[in-house]
C-alpha cells in the first residue's frame, strides 16, 4: 500500500512537472500581453518628442529657445520618478505576481494619459500650466516604471534559454511600434486638425487616444496567464534583505549603466530626430515625419539583429559590436544630417543608420537583464535595473542644448560626441558584466 500511495505521489509530481514545463514554453500566451505593455510606453513616449514644439509654446511664456529647454527639462524630469515605479512595482510583481502587477500598471498609465489631454495651458492659468504637466509627467513615470519590469520577467520566464535573445527583441520591438503609431497618428492629426487648429485642439486628442491601446491591453491582459517560474517560486520565502545583497546591487547598477547609455542615444536620435531636422527649415512637417518612421522601423531591424545575434555570441559581445560600430559612426552622420547632404533622402539614410547602431541593442536588454536576477525578486531587479538608467540618461539632449546651439558649426560634432558618451556607458556595462547566454532562470542564485 504504501508503495503504492509512493507512486501515485511521483506520477503525480512528474504530472505537474510536466504540465509545468508546457505552461512555460507556450510563448504566445503572454507574449501579446508583455507587447502591448512596451507599446503603450513608447506611445506614451514618443507623443512628448512629438509634441515638444507645440507643448513649448503653449506651457512656457519664454521665448522658442528657452520654451524648448523647458519642456525638455519637465519632460526628462519625469524620468526620475521611473525607478520609483520599478522599485514599487517590481516589489509587487515578486509578491502578487506579474500578471495581476502589469494589469494595474497599464490602467495606471491609460489613465493618466487620457487625463494630461485635459491639462490648461500657460494663458489660462499662467505657471500653473508647465507645474502641472510636470506632476502629470511624473505619475506617468511612475507606472511607466512599473511596466517594464514585470512584462520583461514574464517574458523570458515563459521561454528556454537559447532563444531569449530573440523573443526579448520580439517584445522589446514594442517601442519602435509604439513609436510609429504616435508619429502616424500624430501627422494623421494634423491633418484633421490643419494649421493652428492643431496647437489648440489637435495635440489633445494625441493624449485621449492614448486610452485606447490601454483598454485593448487590459483586455488582453486579463485572459494572460501567470508565469510557472513565479508561481514556483511563491512557495519559498521571498526575503526583502536578499534586494540588498551586494551581488544584485552591482548587477542592478550594471544594467542601469547600459540602460542610461541606451536612454541616453535614444534621446539624441530618434527622440531628437523632430527637432533637429526642423531646425533652419531645413525639413517642414511632413516630411520629418516620414523621416522618423523610417529611422523607427529601421531601428527595429536592428533590434531583431541584436537579440537573435546575442542568442549565437552572447549578450556582451554583442552590445560591445553595435556599440563600437555607434562610435565609430557618430560624428561622420551627424555631420552628413546637419550639412542637409543628399537633403530629404541623405537625412533619411543618415538617420536610418544612426537609429540601427545606436538603439539596435535595445533588442538585447530584457534578457541582458532578467538573467541577472534570480526569480523572486527578477521584477524588481530589472525594474530598477531598466528605469535607474533613464534618471541621467534623458537628459542627454537638454545638456547638449544648454552646451552648443544649433546656429554653432560644430554643433554636429558636439551631438556626435553626445552620442559616443552614451555608446561608453553601454561599453563600460558589457565589459564588467560576466555572459549568461543560455543560463537556468529557475537555478539563478545570489
């Protein structure tokens, strides 16, 4: 008998093994949910790069220049609050789960969106206006932040490991999307609402819309199943302290090094792209438009390059790859852009090949980072991880500013050096960072 009830436990041990193992592989049950997450932030994102001219005039008295500035400064601001989120957050994700954790996160960010659409202007209620975007920005920040880590750890919980690089591209390509469909329904806008209508009404809608990649998101969030490897891992104790081990400090400090660099070129090419191809008339609207979403779609090829090459050599070689090749041509295209070479299709080339070497290891970083953390506390970690880098790196384009104006000769030398700065940081993470191609996230410990 005993023998007997002995066998009955192992068959029903290997039965939920196995039926575990099954959950874990089926990809496609959590990657839409994950996406959309990645979607909504860049969205979210990119209608503030979009909307800097506009928002400038409209919640700053100052004159263009210091207008620009400003709103640069609330923008990037905001960015100090995203570790704040990751950290409040990620702790959530690791005791409730990530699922449960995304769903409140995105209702977060779908709302706040929906309401800065409201937000009075300077001529209303004078300084007021640019204190209240700024408060807005942050809470923004602050369930931005929460998205990533959760919807990163969910991901590469629910795949092998030989094959994260390329599904954490997959899911990380949720930005250039996100990107694209603010710039699509930003230049659709201007045409519904032509001329000045736009700077009264039309930027408005840009936030309303923002709610409706929110409730598809919800609703697809809500069938998502949990991840196995978390759902494990709640049956052990999930010690607080173990956050503060020196071993994921420094791994947290690692990713937040390659995340500034990577914050940090973004915001000086694809973030920077509408401003600095406007600058002396050189491209009118539309045409910078068609620009950006080139240089967008560009650049998810490059983060698709990035995560399948990091499956074959590894992650740090090939951060250290698309890195050196940023360097080295930094400064040649930056000089090509703003010397108006080739004029409407040299900027499209010259961007569209900054955009690949420069944010095309983006595609490396969810599993860069979430092979770094063991599970109970992987939300956490590549939460903080993540959003830690944004604190420095988005203000890479307000430096520039205040350092060099666009009237300058050597200001494409200048952004082409901002941009090399950015490419060291992510060097300086690769090189100090051991390689975790193909590690066992269940076997992970610190």
């Amino acid at each position: 008998m005993l023998e007997a009830i002995l066998f009955l436990q192992r068959r029903s041990a290997m039965m939920e093994y196995a039926s575990s193992l099954t959950r874990k592989i089926n990809v496609w049950s959590v990657y839409p949910g994950a996406l959309v997450g990645w979607i909504m932030d860049a969205f979210n994102l990119s209608m503030m790069f979009l909307l800097v001219p506009v928002l400038a005039n409209l919640f700053f008295p100052a004159h263009y220049g210091l207008a620009i500035v400003g709103t640069w400064s609330i923008y990037t601001t905001t960015f100090v609050f995203r570790p704040v989120g990751g950290f409040i957050f990620g702790r959530l994700g690791d005791r409730i789960g990530r699922k449960n954790t995304m769903f409140i996160t995105l209702l977060g960010l779908g709302l706040i969106t929906f309401a800065t659409g409201f937000l009075p202007v300077y001529a209303t209620i004078g300084i007021i206006a640019p204190i209240l975007l700024f408060l807005f920005r942050a809470i923004t920040g602050i369930f931005a932040g929460g998205e990533y880590g959760n919807g990163s750890s969910i991901i590469m919980e629910s795949i092998s490991g030989n094959r994260r690089g390329i599904w954490g591209a997959a899911v990380q390509s949720g930005y250039p999307i996100g990107y694209t469909l603010a710039a699509s329904i930003f230049l659709y806008l201007h045409y519904v609402f032509p001329g000045s209508s736009f700077n009264v009404t039309g930027w408005r809608w840009m936030f309303w819309i923002g709610l409706i990649p929110a409730i598809i998101g919800l609703i697809i969030r809500i069938r998502m199943p949990e991840s196995v490897l978390w759902e494990e891992s709640v049956k052990k104790k999930n010690p607080l302290k173990r956050s503060f081990s020196p071993t994921i400090v420094y791994n947290v400090i690692l990713g937040a090094l390659a995340m500034t660099g990577i914050a940090w070129v973004y915001g000086l090419t694809l973030g920077f792209f509408p401003t600095v191809l406007s600058v002396h008339a050189f491209m009118k609207f539309p045409y910078f438009i068609y620009v950006v979403i080139t240089a967008i779609l560009i650049s998810l090829l490059g983060y698709m390059a990035s995560g399948y090459l990091s499956d074959i050599i590894g992650r740090r070689l090939t951060m250290v790859i698309f890195s050196s090749m940023a360097i080295i041509l930094a400064i040649p295209l930056t000089y090509m852009i703003m010397g108006h070479y080739l004029g409407f299709t040299g900027a499209l080339i010259f961007a569209s090949i900054i955009a690949f070497v420069t944010t095309g290891v983006y595609g490396v970083i969810p599993s860069y980072l979430a092979e770094k953390f063991p599970t109970e506390m992987r939300s956490t970690g590549t939460g903080i991880g993540f959003n830690g880098g944004f604190i420095l790196g988005n203000w890479s384009t307000v430096f520039l500013l205040l350092i060099v104006a666009f009237t300058s000769k050597a200001f494409y030398a200048w952004w082409g050096a901002f941009i090399i700065i950015g490419e060291i940081f992510i060097l300086i993470s690769a090189v100090l960072s051991k390689e975790t191609k193909g590690v066992d996230l269940s076997n992970i410990k610190l």
